[in-house]
C-alpha cells in the first residue's frame, strides 16, 4: 500500500470512529469499536487488540485476532515495554526483540501505542501484530495514537 493510500485509509477510519464513539463514553465499547473497524479495514493487521492495566498486571482487553496471551509476563515484551517506556514502539522483527511474547508464531512484526486517560496516566496499549516483516511505520504510529486518544474523549451524546 502506497503511503497516501495508508494514510487516506486512516483518515477514513478516524472519521468513521469519531461518528460512532458519540453514542458512549465507555471506554470498552471505544476500544471494542477500533479494533474491529482497524482489523477490517488494515489488510496487514493479523492481531489487533488492548492490553489494559489491571492492578499491575498487563491483561488482555478488546481483540480480534487469533486467540492471545491473556496476561503479559511483568517487564517482559514489546507491551509492556510501551508501558514502561512511555512511548509507542515499532518493532520491524518481533524475533530480535529481547523477550518478545510470542502469542502467535505466525505474528513478525508489531507496533504498540500507549494509551493515557483522562488524568494523562497509561491505561493500556494498543497492539497490532501483522505476519509481514517490517509492516509499520511512522506514518501507522501518527495515526494510530491519535486514533486512541478519542478512547477518553469527553462523548458529544
Ligand atoms: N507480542 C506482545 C504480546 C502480545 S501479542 O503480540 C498479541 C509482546 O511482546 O508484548
């Protein structure tokens, strides 16, 4: 997919999110909402989900996908990395990442993507496994965080 082609796909999708998160100001029904319209629409996303904070554990929310890990070893892999760190992160070859959690052998590349609240605390990531190598860039990273802060955005209903 050509860059423009990419990011024409996103803006459409952000619209489409924007319209329909309205309805609710519930976070799991937002986040439930982007997987399902990210996983359909992005060709290259194999698993698409949340990792939410629970008690200090890094638990599965929201997916579509093949079955995942429903909890991530502390302060292992590219989640909770995110987590730790701050920031989202690419990671070209899931293989050469230090402690990547293997979900799905077929997964090779992922990006994930914090997500903060209201009070700007990280809730969760987003995560997106894709059985391509080296399948995001810059251009998923943009618009993929500011796809997740309209998860606490005050609703409009
Ligand atoms: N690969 C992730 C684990 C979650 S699965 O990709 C769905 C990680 O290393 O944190």
């Amino acid at each position: 997919m050509s860059n423009k082609t990419k990011t024409g796909r996103y803006q459409r999708i952000l619209r489409q999110i924007e319209e329909l998160i309205g309805a609710t100001g519930s976070p799991w029904s937002r986040m439930s909402t982007i997987v399902a319209l990210l996983h359909h629409k992005m060709p290259d996303f194999f698993w698409t989900g949340f990792y939410y904070l629970d008690n200090g554990d890094l638990v599965v929310g929201p997916y579509q996908g093949p079955v995942a890990c429903l909890k991530l070893k502390k302060d292992t892999g590219v989640c909770w990395a995110g987590i730790n760190e701050k920031r989202s992160l690419i990671v070209p070859d899931v293989e050469k990442f230090p402690g990547h959690i293997a979900c799905s052998s077929l997964s090779k590349s992922e990006i994930v993507v914090p997500v903060y609240n209201k009070t700007g605390k990280i809730v969760a990531v987003l995560d997106v496994d894709s059985k391509k190598l080296n399948a995001f860039d810059e251009i998923d990273q943009n618009e993929l965080e500011k796809i997740v802060t309209l998860i606490f955005e005050s609703s409009s209903k």
